[in-house]
C-alpha cells in the first residue's frame, strides 16, 4: 500500500504543472459546452458558445456579424438599392454642411511636394517632441488638402429632374466605399502662424476652414485634458495642431450594414496616412494618438458623439 501511495504521489508530482496550467486557463476561458462533441467544430461555433459574448467579448462579436455572405439577402438588398443613378446623385451630392455662425476662412493652394513617395515612406517617423515654433499656414492647409481635399470630378449620367440632375460629382484624395465619404477633418489649431487659436472644421468641397470654437470659448488647459494620457510622452505644449478625424457610421451601415464600420476604420486609416506622407514631406512632425478622451474632444468640436463620433487623431508640430 505504501509503495502505490508513493507512485501516486510522483505521478501528482509530475502532473502538478499541466493540473495548474490547467487551472490557470479555465479560469479565464469558459469551457465551450460543445467541446465534446465529435462533428466538426467550426472557429465561430465554439465561439459562440461562449456564454458571456454580451458583456465583454464585443470585437470579436463584431467580427463574426459583419462577415459578407451571399446568401444575407438583405445585405444584396442594400447594396442594390445604392445601385441606381438617383441613388448615386442623392448620396455622392449629400454634403454636411456645418452649421457655424462664423464665416469660412480660405486656405491657400496646396505646396506641391516635392519629396517622391519612396523616400516619403522610409523617413516617416513618429514624432513626439516638437520645437516652440508655430507652423506656416500654407503647409498646414497643404496636409489637410492631401489628406482628404478635392483632386477631381466625374462625370455622372444626366437624370430628367428638375432636382437631381447635377453633372459632376466631386472625388478626394482618400478613397471611400461606395463614394459615401463619411469622414470629416476638424482641426484643433494650437501654434499656426495666421490662424487663431481655436476649434475648426475642414470643408473639402471649397478647400476652406469653417471656425467651430474661436479662442474665448477654448482653452489650452481644456485641450491638453482631453489628451491627458498623451501628455505624458509628448510635449503639447509645442504642438502647432490637433487633427481629429470623425466619421458618421450611419452613412456607411445604410449600405454595407454591419461591414460598414470596417470601411470606416479604412478610410480613417487612409487619411491619416496622406496626412502623415504629406507632413513628412513638408518637414512637419506628426505622430498618430488614440490617448485621447473621446467624450471631451467630441464635445470640443461639436459633436454628438452618437451619429458621428472620434475615430481617430493626429498630433503634429515643427521639429
């Protein structure tokens, strides 16, 4: 008896290790209640066995529900109904027009850039200390213009209405799915020679600055709180100016349904990308910064954080 109590022991001696892992793993991860099932279990399957989906696991959720299939007969649905020429004039004309009691300031013609593509991508860095130097207003209206400014028409099929029948439609420099353009640039200006300090809208349409917040209605201190967690790596106090990308989901999900988000985050992406480009190529530092609370910069350029929302912001200054 005392021998096979000792084997039994070295046998628990020696499983301890695997029992803890054991132990360990379950304790974060449910067991799916089809794991002993033999047909064959599919990634999705199991996962959505998982019993606390609703609360805490909303990316993954997310990614399962918005994956395209041709047998969603309502996702074919919405997408043939944006395919009609009505349809195409309704949406690609449908510009928001910001309300603002300020007049538009005119920015000047882009600078033409002078650095090729190539070299622009392998010097792009990530800059997060900035000199005490303010920036000129034509490189600012430069990034902004290639980042999501008008660099076309096309032509559209003429419509017999009195109402929809314009000729042309314009195109940006950042692609969009399905020409919905659901993105808007607002600028935080902060050291911009020519430009007050304040909150303000990009219009791409005029190559324009709308004010959203003139300086009496802003301080620096509530700018810099509403980057809290960045402040501690960069120094704000330099920056020329804050570009916050926004986007209005619902332009996008009346379409694409559920996909649409991943288009957003695309076009958000490709945008701050033409920014980064263009800056690098001006001698313009930037860097990109998801430090942020979403609720107070929301508020700070005016939005309802509902029907448009912060996707994403850029930090730039001289170096």
């Amino acid at each position: 008896m005392e021998k096979e109590g000792n084997l039994k022991i070295k046998r628990y001696q020696e499983e301890l290790p695997l029992i803890r892992s054991a132990v360990s793993f379950n304790s974060f991860i449910t067991i799916s209640p089809f794991a002993d099932v033999t047909a064959i279990q599919t990634g999705d399957l199991l996962y959505r066995s998982f019993p606390y989906l609703e609360s805490n696991r909303i990316g993954e959720t997310y990614m399962l529900n918005s994956k395209s299939s041709r047998y969603r007969i309502n996702d074919v649905f919405g997408i043939n109904l944006y395919n009609t020429p009505v349809a195409f004039v309704c949406e690609t004309k449908n510009e928001e027009r910001y309300i603002s009691k300020h007049k538009e300031i005119e920015l000047p013609r882009p600078v033409p850039l002078k650095t090729s593509l190539d070299k622009a991508i392998m010097r792009r860095r990530s800059h997060r200390r900035f000199e005490e130097v303010s920036i000129p207003l034509d490189r600012l209206a430069s990034i902004l213009y290639y980042g999501n400014g008008i660099n076309g028409k096309l032509s559209i099929p003429s419509i017999d209405s009195e109402f929809l029948n314009p000729s042309e439609v314009k195109l940006h420099t950042s692609s969009s799915a399905g020409g919905l353009y659901p993105l808007n640039i607002f600028l935080i200006a902060t050291r911009v020679k020519g430009l007050d300090f304040g909150v303000y809208k990009y219009i791409p349409n005029e190559n324009s600055l709308l004010p959203v917040i003139k300086e009496k209605q802003l301080s620096m201190d509530e700018v810099y709180s509403s980057l809290q967690p960045a402040k501690d790596v960069i120094n704000l106090e330099n920056a020329g100016f804050i570009i916050v990308i926004t986007g209005m989901l619902w332009k996008l999900i009346r379409k694409y349904g559920n996909r649409g988000l991943k288009y957003m985050f695309i076009e958000s992406g490709e945008i701050a990308q033409n920014v980064h480009l263009s800056a690098q190529s001006l001698g313009i530092g930037t860097v990109d910064i998801a430090g942020y609370y979403d609720g107070e910069i929301e508020k700070m350029v005016g939005i309802d954080g509902t029907s448009e929302f912060v996707m994403h912001t850029i930090i730039g200054g001289t170096i």
